[in-house]
C-alpha cells in the first residue's frame, strides 16, 4: 500500500463505524481499498462502468464483473435481489464493492444513476450490523489500478 487506508474506510473495515457509501482519493490505487479489504478478512469485487453509458451496459457489466448468478435478471429489482441475497457469493467477512468509471454513466442516464445509488444504499443498510456488512467505494477521478 501507499500509505495508510483513508479514514471512512479503516474505520469500516475494524468496525468502529457501519458499512456505507464511501468516498475513494482519484490520487490512491484502488488496489490499496482491496488490499485494506482483505487484510481485515473482507472479500473485495470491482465494478469499472467506464464507458457504459445506458441501463443495459450497466446490467451487464455488473454480470460480469460481479459474476451475478444465472438468475440475475438484468433489471433493477433483480440487481436489488442479487446485492441482499448475496448466497450466490459466500464471504467469512464482509464484502467491499469499489465503484470506478461511474461518473460517466451518471452523467449520461442521470435517471438510471439515482436509481443505482438507490439500489446501493438500500443493500448497504440491509447488511449494517452483520458480520458480512457491504461497503461500497466510490473512486472520484480515473481508477488507478496499481500500488
């Protein structure tokens, strides 16, 4: 790692604070969020929506880069389902969910983006309190990938 997790994650991952929404530095590689994640026994999966810009390129990405179940019905209820029911993705930790390339996609379907965040939140409250909690890290700027 480059230097020490920021705050709103460390405190995430040893729990003295729930899970949520997080802001991720454009300047750190978010292979030190992951890194971070699995040193505190979190299991750490990475949604790149750069260049997706409507609601079926986002219902795929998350597809393939979560490696949703076949039962994944590429629909908002669906993706809701898939992040509450996360059976199809067994964790002894929580799980941390890094967001990168979103801010395009936000800008493109502003609508379909509310209703992410939506979706996001809503699974993040679903698991606060568990020993599996979610956290979800927003990166800001372009994702660098390395330490």
């Amino acid at each position: 790692m480059t230097g020490p997790v920021p705050r709103p994650l460390a405190a995430v991952l040893d729990g003295s604070t729930p899970a949520g929404v997080l802001p991720w530095p454009a300047d750190r590689p978010i292979a030190d969020a992951l890194a971070a994640a699995r040193d505190a026994g979190w299991s750490g999966a990475v949604l790149d929506l750069e260049g997706v810009v409507d609601k079926g390129e986002f219902m795929e990405r998350c597809a393939r880069s979560l490696r949703l179940p076949q039962w994944f019905g590429r629909n908002w209820d669906a993706l809701a389902d898939c992040l509450t029911d996360l059976s199809w993705c067994p964790a002894d930790g929580g799980r941390l969910l890094v967001l990168t390339g979103w801010q395009g996609y936000g800008a493109a379907a502003p609508d379909d983006w509310s209703i992410v965040e939506g979706v996001l939140a809503d699974a993040v409250g679903y698991w606060r309190g568990t020993d599996t909690g979610l956290a979800v890290v927003m990166m800001r700027g372009p994702a660098r990938r390395g330490s």
